[in-house]
C-alpha cells in the first residue's frame, strides 16, 4: 500500500503530467495550417500601401458582364444603345466605389470586335448578330467614361479564338464579311470544341497582330492584355497541327512542343515590338494560368505544384522566358486556388512568380478568383472561410514586395449577393483607401511640373479646390487632404490615408477639385500633385488658408512671411529644410544666410580658393567663405574667424546683404520710404560697423521693425531672412 505522503506526490505527478499533455496538445501537437509556412508575408492588419494595381476582368464573351443578354436582344436599336451605354457606366462607377484604378475590357473574345475594325466583324455579343453594326463605338465610348473617373483601360484580346462551339448555327453565323472562318478557312482548327485559329501558320499570327496595332494606332488605350488562350486543348479536343508542323517549320524544329513554344514566343516578341515602337507607353501584359510548369514533370526551376494545365506543356507558352527577356510589362497569373489547395497551393504559386519577376523589368499582379466563393468545393472559398482566405490572399499580395497588384475575375462578382461578403471586406477594409498604379520606370514618362496657383473656397457643404497646370505632360491629379500643421510624404504609402481622389486633367486653364466633405479650413490643408499617364508623379502644390503653397509648417503663425517665402522658393533662391518644411522660426547661421545670399545673385565660386577663414574648414560653405572674402562681401568676427555655423544677428544678416548688392550694383535707391529711423527705440544696440547700413535699409524701407524696436542683435530666423530677401527684389 500507499503511504499518504507517496499518495499525495503521485497525485501531484499525474496533475503535472496532465498540465505538460494539455500544453503539448494545443502547441506542440497543434493542427498546422496550410499558410504556416508564409506567416512572415500574412500580417495581423492588412498593410495600407498606396501604389498597388487594383482592377477587374470585364468579360463580354457570352455576355458573361457586359452588355446582359437583356440589353443585347432589346430590339429598339436607341433604346438598346442607352441601356447597353448605361450598363458599363455602372460597371465603371462600381469600379470607383471599390477604389479600383484599372480595367481589363475584353474587345475582342471571338476573332470579332467591339471596335471599329477594318479587319475583323462586330462581336455578336453587342446585338445577338455577328458583324451587325451596334450604333455607336463600344471601346470609344468606355474609354472615354473610364479616363473620365480615371481608370485605365486595357483592352483585352483572346488571340486565336473564334468561336465557343462548332455547332451548325455558329459555322453559318461566322459566315460574315471579315470574318476569318469565311476568309482563311485554311487558317481554322478545332481545339477543346471550339473553332480556333493555327497559331502555326506565320499568317495567322501576322493577323492577330494587325487586329492588335488597330487598336494601339486608333485608340487611346493604356494597356494591351492577353489571358492564357494560345494553344489551349483538352485530349477530348486536341489541336490538329501536324500538317501545320511539317509546312512552317523553317528551323527544323525536331520537337513539336519546341515549336509551338517558338510560335507563341514569336508572337509576342513580335507585338511587343510594334507596339513598343509605336506607342511606348501602352503597355503589354498577359494572364496565363497559374502554374508556368510543375517540378515533378521534369522541370527543375518549375514549382512544388500539380497543376493540370501548365502554360509550358498545355498552353505552349513559356511564359517565364517572357519574364526573363522582358517582353511584356507585367503578368498577370491567374491563381484561382487558397493556401489549402492540394495541387496548386496559393502560397506556393505566387511566391514562385515572385522569385521569377524579381528585379525584372515586369510587373507582377495576381488574378484571383472572386467568382470561386462560395460557389466551388474547397472549403476556404465558402462562408466565413471565403473571407479569412481573401485577407490572407490580399495581405500577401500586399507584403511580398515583387507583387505590385491584384485583379479579380470576374466584374459580375462584385454585385453578385452570394459574394457579398466578401466583397464588403475588399470595400471597407482591404481596398479601403485610394491607391494609384505602381510606376513602370522602363516605361519613359517624367513627373509634370507642380501645379502652381492654388485656391480653396468653402461651399455648402463641400469644398472647391482651384490650381492651374500648363504641362502638357500632366494626365491627372491626385488630392490629398492633411491636418494643418501636419506634413505629407507622398512616397510613403502613409500617404494613402490621406489621399481622397484623383481627377483628370481637362482642356480649361483652372482645374477644379470638389471635396465632397466638409472641414473646418483653418484646421485642413490640402496637397495636389499632377501625375502622367503614366503614373510619375510631381512634389505637391499645398492648398489652404494662410497657407504656403510649398511649405505644410509656413501658415498662420507666420502668414506675414508667406508671400515672400512662397514668391523666393518659386524662383529657386531658396529652399526647405526637408520635403514640405520650411522650418520658417528656426535660427539661420551665418553660413547659411551667406550661401543664400550669393546665390540669390548668381555669384559664381571660385574654382580654387587662395586664402580663407580659419574655421572654414572642408563643408559645404568653404567655398562660399573663401569667394566672399577675396571679393570683400565679409570680413569675419576678427582674428581671421568667421564663424560659419553660429545663428547670425539681424545687423550682420544686413551687412552682409548690403556688401552684396553693393558689389552688383543693385543697391535699391534712397526713397525716405520707410519709417524714420531715430523712432525706433533700440538704435542704441546697434553695432558700429552696422549703423550706416541698418539706416539705409530703414530708409529704403526693406527693414520695417517690429512695432519701435529693430531688434539688431537678435538672431534672423528663415523667414525673417525670406522677407528681408524679397523685400529687395520688389525694390
């Protein structure tokens, strides 16, 4: 038996056994989950972040979007074309509310148009009737409203595609004018149950391309997008090509999938260039399926997937080569899987597209799949699940450095009811402030000049903000509002926060914001930036009352000194203490005030200084020192000191002035018409070698006092030195 002492240490035995089990089952023993590997990249908050490319497919192939099949049938030919105009208003208008910045407007889906083409036929998609005339110019027309609400517009292509099916009603429906199963029969295959052009034959690619610089030469389009329909078959619908291989084969391409590759390849190579050459700033960018090739099928720098459909060996498109050679400005994967995925896990794809676009010049962003929730088996795509798989997708996107965006497929689903959870999260949380497109550097383009003349008026209500631009280079403006005595960097993506909305440039001298809030203006400012279209953005006009236009800390404690701060900046005399600070109440040394000085006349510096001040040292301002002695403009503190980095006085500040202008001859005249100078007070205080100099300038009414007093040994501040400066120039 037990005694009671080993009976009480077994009993503490078993409790602490059970303490270690219980510890070791919600931690050591704990089920992993599938985005455990990738926490570092999936944050508790979601990043805010202000360049990102946020944007959606907007699929007209069997009217999956756009125009509904409603609308398509309406018989009234003005009526049709109303509600056809009005439903890809709402689509645009949508796409603002979400704080998306582009759209991807599918024009082309069946070898067809929704264009004004020369070469191939209307889409049977605008009025039921292949090559029926709809009235009016779709694509026209949508760019248009989009460069309205400010949101590129990329116009989307399907290359070889030229139907949905081979039925009977669709072969005499594409028998039509331009239509290239009536014209290049020879041309036509069948792959997956469809009608498709030979990607093959030289001809039929040359085809595709002229359907493309169409579109680049007539329209004023931002961007050219292919999704992954190159060779595109299923082994119930293979391609037949083999005669095609035998014919047009100049290289002896001895495998099959080699030369279909080449041919994709040379497509795009070939596009890229004309348009490239034609119009550098449309960009190219195209939408593969989500795996570019597994590892376990013999490729060595492919990923831990396996995916059905690879662009390598199904779409015979080797879209990595396209990345390394840099022949397309963005990808855009199509990764339509969560973490848990088996095949294709989201974690595992999307960080192997980032490995292969880093430091290339090639965007990435990530298609995602919208239209999955709560409509697809995998148990992360339903209900609450949907939810926490789209924020762990966004936050992702947001944190890996390599992907500059995200798209959703398709429009539809952001007004479908069964998404809206999810749709509701992308809109108050994860989309929920503004963000402008990331800059393609390799693109060209250059910032536009700041805008300049800026006005603010209180309406009912609103605000109206004014400012005048006269570079043709500018496309936009972005609006950021900020609380005054606050400061911006707008390349922080903290600058998000307070950016409230971009509008287009338009033909009018002013250009005109209206904030739709209402502030108290005395505590608001505002910043406005101009942008080109190609998204390189200006430093930023400051708006509000008694406000710098340049400098967020110069406003009403020194309204005074505004004019002259803002007038000396705007000439390039003088400068801020870093981006948006002016720092208008510091001290300015003697230094300093001396560069300012100089530089406000142009005075060049000797190339080889001779003699100088002992504490001249080897900074910024030797050279300065060195020039302004030999020319005579200082002569120091006494024992051949000048010290340079001490704040200078209001006399020394004028001695100094004077010297320089004397030695340009600038000196203003004698007016009498400033106050006189034995009613100030404090005259006694000044220094013997300023009197003469403090009482022309008195005179001359460039230096005004502070009420009785000139205060000659007090030290300058910026903006008192700003004003004496401008108070010169308007002499």
């Amino acid at each position: 038996m037990l005694g009671k002492n080993h009976f009480n240490k077994l009993i503490v035995f078993c409790i602490a056994t059970l303490l270690i089990v219980a510890t070791l089952s919600t931690h050591s023993f704990a089920t992993p989950k599938p985005w455990d590997p990738y926490k570092q990249f999936i944050p508790n908050e979601a990043p805010v972040v202000k360049r990102h490319l946020r944007g959606a497919w907007i699929s007209t192939v069997i009217n999956l979007d756009w125009p509904s099949i409603d609308t398509r049938n309406i018989e009234n030919d003005k009526e049709r074309i109303r509600r056809t105009k009005d439903e890809l208003i709402a689509i645009l208008d949508k796409s603002v509310e979400m704080n998306m910045n582009v759209v991807f407007f599918q024009v082309s889906p069946e070898g067809d148009a929704l264009y004004r083409s020369n070469i191939v036929p209307w889409s049977r998609y605008l009025t039921g009737t292949f090559g029926k005339d709809p009235g009016f110019d779709p694509l026209a027309f949508a760019i248009e409203e989009a460069h309205k609400r400010n949101l590129e517009l990329h116009a989307w292509f399907n290359p070889y595609r030229i139907s949905m099916n081979t039925n009977n009603s669709t072969i005499q429906s594409l028998n039509v004018s331009k239509s290239v199963y009536k014209e290049h029969p020879e041309w036509i295959r069948t792959a997956m149950s469809r009608f498709v052009v030979d990607p093959g034959i030289p001809e039929a690619r040359e085809w595709v391309i002229k359907r493309v610089m169409e579109v680049v030469n007539n329209y004023d389009i931002d961007g050219i997008h292919f999704d992954d329909y190159f060779y595109y078959e299923s082994r119930e619908g293979e391609l037949e090509d083999q005669d095609t291989f035998m014919q047009y084969n100049p290289h002896k391409i001895s495998n099959k999938g080699d030369w279909r590759r080449n041919n994709t390849y040379l497509l795009v190579k070939e596009l890229s260039n004309k348009i490239r050459s034609t119009k550098p700033w449309v960009k190219f960018g195209i939408s593969p399926t989500a795996v570019w090739g597994n590892k376990k099928d013999g490729h060595p720098s492919g990923s831990n997937t396996n995916a059905g459909i690879p662009n390598y060996d199904k779409s015979f498109a080797d879209t990595k080569k396209w990345v390394e050679e840099e022949i397309i400005d963005y990808i855009a994967p199509q990764v339509y899987f969560t973490f848990a995925n088996p095949h294709v896990p989201y974690g595992e794809a999307v960080s192997w597209w980032s490995e292969i676009t880093r430091d290339k010049n090639v965007h990435l962003y990530i298609g995602q799949a919208l239209y999955k929730v709560n409509s697809d088996s995998d148990q992360y795509f339903l209900k609450e699940n949907a939810v926490e798989e789209f924020v762990r997708q966004h936050k992702f996107n947001v944190v890996k450095p390599e992907i500059m965006g995200s798209i959703m497929f398709r429009f539809g689903n952001l007004t479908d009811s069964n998404k809206q959870q999810v749709v509701n999260v992308m809109r108050e949380d994860l989309w929920a402030t503004k963000a402008l497109v990331p800059v393609m550097d390799w693109k060209g383009g250059k910032s536009p000049s700041t805008p300049v003349q800026g006005k603010i008026e209180a309406l009912s209500n609103q605000t109206k903000l004014s400012w005048v631009d006269k570079d043709r280079n500018t496309a936009y403006y972005a609006i950021y509002r900020i609380n005054k005595g606050s400061s911006i960097d707008i390349n922080s993506n903290r600058s998000a926060m307070q950016l409230i909305g971009t509008v287009r440039k338009t033909d009018k001298d002013a250009q005109e914001f209206i904030d739709k809030e209402s502030y108290n203006l005395d505590k608001v400012v505002y910043a406005v930036t101009a942008l080109d279209r190609l998204h390189n953005e200006s430093s930023e006009l400051i708006i509000g009352t008694n406000q710098s236009s340049y400098f967020y800390d110069v406003n009403n404690q020194h309204s005074w000194a505004i004019n002259a701060i803002d007038n000396l900046h705007a000439r390039g005399v003088i400068s801020g203490v870093a981006a948006g600070r002016f720092a208008p109440g510091n001290n300015i040394t003697r230094a300093d005030f001396l560069i300012m000085a100089m530089n406000s006349y142009g005075i060049e510096l000797d190339s080889h200084i001779t003699d100088n001040f002992s504490d001249a040292g080897n900074k910024y301002y030797t050279k300065y020192l060195g020039t302004a002695k030999r020319l005579g403009l200082v002569s120091g503190v006494g024992n051949n000191l000048y010290s340079p980095e001490t704040p200078i006085t209001r006399q020394d500040m004028l001695v100094i002035l004077y010297h320089v202008l004397n030695k340009l001859g600038e000196l203003p005249t004698m007016s009498n018409a400033g106050k006189p100078f034995e009613e100030f007070n404090d005259i006694g205080e000044i220094s013997s070698y300023a009197t003469d100099v403090m009482r022309f300038f008195v005179k001359t009414g460039v230096v005004q006092g502070n009420g009785n007093k000139l205060m000659p040994r007090k030290t300058a501040t910026r903006a008192e030195t700003a004003q004496v400066l401008y108070n010169i120039y308007i002499k």
